[in-house]
C-alpha cells in the first residue's frame, strides 16, 4: 500500500516541517512547451478526472469509471500546411494503485479531439477501441487490466497504440538498469514510477522509457520503433494530456507532475515539488502513523537510529580511504584543485561549455595562475561507469606524451565530482569538419596530415611506448584538431594497456557502431588488429566524408562504408568514391590511402597490416601491393590467430624502398 511505500518520504518532510508547503510550480504557457511540477485548475478535465492536493487524479471510487485530462490549450505540431511536423519529448511521473487495487490502468494520449467518451470503462483506458468515428490518436498505455477468466492474473505491460487500442509494440513494464539487465517494475504498486516518450518526426523514431522514481532516464529505452505519426501531428491542433478507467471495483490512477516539450528536450522536473501524498486521507494518515512512531518507541528508535549512524559513518570513512589509497596509486596525486577550476570555466557557465560527451560535458577554461587555455571533462556524477574510465584515462595519457596524442594536464576530485584538464584544442573535433556544413571544407593535404598524424599517434601506443595501448574507440569524433590542424587523437576512456608480448585481458564490446571489428562483435576481444580496423573505417570516412553506416543507395537498408567503397571500385574506379566537396587531390595519394583504408578494415584480422606497416606505407616507405577488390570477400571463417611478432599481411607483398 501506498502508506508504507511513502513512509520514507513522509518521515523527512515530518521532520523538517515540509509536508504541508509543498507546492505546484508554474506553467509554461505557449503552444510549444509546458511543465506541470504538481497541478493546478487550468486543465480540461471531464469523466471522474478531479484535482486533488495538487495531484491529478483520474478516476475516483467504484462503479466503472474513466476520467480525462488535457492540456487547456493544443499543442500546433505544424507551422503551416505541408511545413516541417515539429519532434516532441515528454516526461510525467505517475501513480496506480493507492487503495484495493483493481483498476484497468491509464495512458498518455495525442488526439485530435480534447473531447472523448467518458463512459468507456473497462480495459478500454478511457479511449476508443479504434478510430472508426475519424477520432485520431497517439497512446502510450500503461496497462494493469486484471481478467478474472484466467486465474485473476493481472496484466503488467507498457503499449504503444495508434488508432486502435491493439497495441504496435508492448513489453513487460519495466527499466534497463547500467549494466543491461532488466528490472520489472510493478505499475499497480502504488509506488510513484516515471516514463519518457520521445519522438523523432524526421526518423519517425519513437523511444519508451520507464523507470523508479526518483532516478536517473535509463540510458536505453524500454521501447523503440518506427512509427509515422505525421496523419496525427498534420492535421491541426493537437491535444496533448491523459486517459484512465477502471472497472466495477476501486480503483485510483494519479499523475503527479508533467513535462512536454516540442523540437527539444522535455525539462527536467522538480521532485521536490511533486506532491507524493496525493489524498488528504493518505497523508493524514501517514502522518498519524509516524507520529505514533515517535512517541512510543523514542528510547528504542534513539538508540537504533544512533547506532546505525555511527556505523554509516564508519564505513564511509573507511571505504573513503581505501578510495583515496587506490586513487593516488594509480593516478598520482591531484593536479588541480576544484577552486580553480570552477574560476577556470566562470562556475561552469553555459557559455564556456564545448559539449557534452558520453560520460558528462567539456568546458572551455582559463587557468587562473598561468592564463593558459585549457579544455576540462567534468563526468557526471549520475555515470555509474564513470569512475573507471576517469582513472583509465589519467593512468594512461598521465604517462604517455606525443604530439598527435591529446595532452592530459592533470585532474581534480572533489566530493562527487570527477574532472580531467587537457590542452585546449581550438579547432574542435574532426566530425564537425566532415559533416557541419557551416565549417569550412577540409582540403587535401589537411585530410592527409591528418589520417598520418593518427597513424602516428597509434603507432606509438601500439608498438612505441613500453606498454601496448589498445585505444578502443578510435573515430572521427575522437580526434581533435590544434592551431595548425593537426590531428590528435582523444578520450582514453575505453583505452586498455598491457605488456608486449602478451594478450589483453579485455573480454567485452566497447567502442562505436561501424567502428567495430567482426571479431570483437564475436568474442569481445579488444586487440592491436581491432584498433586497426576502426583506423581503416576512419581513414576511408576521412577520404569520402561519409558515416561509417549509412543508407544503401537501392534496397533502402544501411551499408557499411567499406562496402560502398569496395562496390564503387568495382563499378569503375575507386576514386569515384572521393568527398565531393574534395576539388583538388593527388589522385595517386588518395588511391592510396582509400586501399590501405579498405585493408586495414579487412574482415579477417590477419589480413590487417600492423601500424608500423602502415606508417611505412604512408610515408612512401614501402610499396603497397596491387589488389582487387575480390580478394576483401571472405568466406566469413577467421582465423583469430594475428602473428605480431612478424607483422605481415596476407593480402600485401612490403617492398621496402631504399634510401628511407
């Protein structure tokens, strides 16, 4: 029952003397945004739908019931007729389940019309079955109908519904916690349980999330599918809010907060501000119980409460200091402190920010002592992985230095916070380059430099420094361009080092889709070869100005770009497949780098050169043999085994040229 389940929450508000402020923030008013942290009466409601303590309830009481409630005002999904269909991102917080449960459950709707039946009980949710009357709509149902006939199991799933109740795609409600693993979430718990719907209409991409109250959006979506809602957000105002029903028995459906956003990101919203006890009775009587429980037991809960504190404490300190031990072992002692670097980036203003990266945001910085500019990766405290990648990366680029690497300056722990300073690269990242049009369009020679400067920069981390370092996510986006435009390569995250002559230890798939070898797709083995492969993607992505994936030319389908390239080989010549934007060139050269590229992306890992032949090659150190596009087909049967210790390739001859 909700009382016991909200038993934490009410307890801290009782203390602190909260339980009766709390409050509903304002609402945006416009036609493209709205946040609701709690509610107030300027919403249509109609059915059992009602307010109550600054919640929304839908349905109220037995009898069969259905309630609904919009937003006062539609939403305009198209500036004009034929114009551009506008994305949408939306997030609520919900509640089922408050009293005996025995409800049908309730959903989130886009329709044509504000105005729908309110004697659709049942497992209906409120809505029509179809669209036969010309009622068109959108729904992301959460549905709970329990059916007497089978063994009174209840259902537990979240739907996907356009024009008819008969769902395009459902699963089990439920979460993908940060190692992948699936947690159910019970929707009738009466616990508080919050979703995020998120709609591409360029895509038509539709994304489902669920999750716990209060915690982070879980990285991947409970649903995900491709659904064209364009005959829906055409045609007009749209009205945007929810639906509920229940049948013969009690049932309660309540939404606690609600958040949409058009062409944007949904804002985040304030759970201080959510009014958990939703009904006077609940919160009366949990605040009774905890009264109760202060009372009778003070000797007795002192003591415990005492003892467990002093025990948290303890632990905390001692798990504190074994953190410290580990920290200063493998990284060395802190560089910077937090002061300076909060001065660095103005408090981490906006206006200093460079972006946003996997694990948290890059801001621009000025060191206070020295004036000297500098870029600095504050990881997110909400990153469950980001403590192991903070510390690979300061254990590796702390010790290596080359002038195609980027420059790890130093770093600064402080409280929660985890912050990384390099030398600041002004030119930003290579992918900008190749696909931002507003950017100037690389030339030739840039491109070539380039492609040789990370050819470098992995050669001296596979073969050069004293340990192999395998990189694991080599792409355009991890390369970074200086003053000059020279290439160096970044974001030591995923990186792993080990001894020559000896395997890596590296068991599971990291790294980007495209980028990725066959191999280690297979067996999750991370190795020299594998950094290679996505080396060789890199180069041909460089070369060509295209995505390592992307639409195929006739079926419709994605293509891998070495594909694309290696057909347009064969359909004439392989210069064909060269950036169009790309005017002036040594055709030679490009030919060139366009085959390494291809073999060093080799399906089979022991037909890929070794970056010291590719280094040579490159350097017009040694000839590349002549190929045909023929012999990049395999039978898909590899051989895992790489001979390092020669470093050949079976699909080259190295002529080495004199006087290198």
């Amino acid at each position: 029952m909700l009382r016991l389940s909200l038993r934490p929450y009410l307890i801290v508000l009782f203390f602190l003397g909260l339980a009766d402020h709390l409050h509903t923030s304002g609402v945006i008013a416009g036609t493209s945004e709205l946040v609701y942290n709690g509610f107030s009466a300027d919403m249509k409601l109609d059915g059992k739908a009602l307010w109550i303590n600054d919640a929304l309830s839908l349905t109220d009481g037995p009898g069969g019931t259905s309630g609904h409630a919009f937003c006062s005002y539609p939403l305009s999904f198209q500036n004009h007729p034929g114009g551009a269909i506008s994305s949408f991102s939306t997030t609520f917080v919900f509640v089922m389940g408050f009293k005996q449960y025995k409800g049908n459950g309730m959903a989130f709707v886009l329709s044509s019309t504000s105005d729908l039946p309110d004697d659709s009980p049942g497992e209906y949710l409120g809505l029509l079955y179809s669209n036969s009357d010309g009622h068109v709509f959108f729904a992301v149902e959460f549905d709970t109908f329990l059916n007497p006939e089978i063994d009174d199991i209840d259902d537990n799933h979240v739907g996907i519904d356009v024009n008819s109740l008969v769902s395009v795609e459902s699963k089990t409600a439920g979460f993908y916690d940060y190692i992948g693993e699936f947690q159910t979430i019970v929707l009738r718990s009466g616990k508080p349980v919050q979703a995020w719907v998120d709609y591409d209409s360029k895509s038509h991409q539709l994304n489902v999330t669920l999750a716990a109250c209060c915690i982070s959006k879980p990285q991947l979506p409970l649903l995900s599918t491709t659904v064209n809602l364009s005959s829906l957000l055409s045609l007009g105002p749209v009205y945007a809010g929810f639906s509920a029903s229940s049948s013969k028995v009690s049932s309660d459906h309540y939404v606690l907060g609600w958040s949409l956003k058009l062409d944007g990101v949904a804002q985040p919203l304030d759970y201080t501000l959510l009014p958990f006890g939703a009904g006077d009775e609940t919160r009366e009587e949990s605040k009774s119980d905890v009264t109760f429980y202060i009372v009778k037991g003070v000797p007795s809960i002192v003591l415990l409460v005492f003892l467990i504190v002093l025990f948290i404490l303890i632990c905390r300190h001692l798990r504190k200091a074994k953190e410290d031990d580990e920290w200063e072992i493998k990284c060395g002692m802190p560089s910077f402190t937090y002061k300076d670097l909060l001065t660095a980036t103005e408090g981490f203003s906006n206006k200093m920010l460079l972006g946003k990266g996997g694990f948290g945001r890059v801001y621009k910085g000025v060191l206070p002592s020295t004036t000297q500019h500098v870029a600095i990766k504050r990881v997110s405290p909400e990153s469950k992985q980001g403590k192991k990648e903070f510390m690979a990366e300061i254990a590796i680029l702390g010790h290596v230095r080359h002038r195609n690497l980027v420059q790890l300056l130093g770093y600064c722990r402080y409280k929660q916070e985890l912050l990384l300073v390099y030398d600041y690269m002004p030119n930003g990242s290579l992918d900008r380059y190749l696909y931002d049009n507003t950017t100037p369009t690389l030339d030739w020679a840039q491109r070539l430099r380039i492609i040789k400067g990370v050819a470098s920069g992995l050669f001296y981390l596979h073969e050069d420094w004293e340990q192999v370092i395998i990189h694991r996510d080599i792409k355009a986006s991890n390369v970074l361009l200086d003053d000059d435009m020279n290439g160096r390569l970044g974001d030591f995250g995923l990186a792993r080092l080990h001894d020559h002559g000896v395997d890596a230890h590296t068991t599971h798939v990291a790294g980007t889709w495209g980028y990725i070898a066959p191999e280690l797709a297979r067996l999750g083995k991370a190795t020299k070869a594998t950094d290679v492969f996505a080396f060789g993607v890199f180069t041909i992505e460089v070369v060509c100005g295209r995505k390592p994936i992307g639409p195929a030319n006739t079926s419709g389908g994605l293509l891998a770009l070495a594909d694309w390239v290696c057909g347009t080989w064969q359909g004439g010549s392989i210069i064909d497949a060269v950036d169009p934007e790309l005017k002036d060139y040594d055709t030679a050269e490009v030919e060139l780098v366009l085959k390494l590229g291809l073999l060093c992306s080799h399906s089979l890992s022991r037909s890929r050169p070794c970056m010291r032949l590719v280094m040579l090659y490159l350097e017009g150190g040694a000839r590349l043999a002549d190929f045909q596009p023929a012999s990049l087909v395999t039978d898909g049967h590899e051989d895992e085994e790489i001979d390092q210790a020669l470093c050949t390739s079976a699909a080259t001859t190295v002529t080495i040229l004199s006087g290198r």
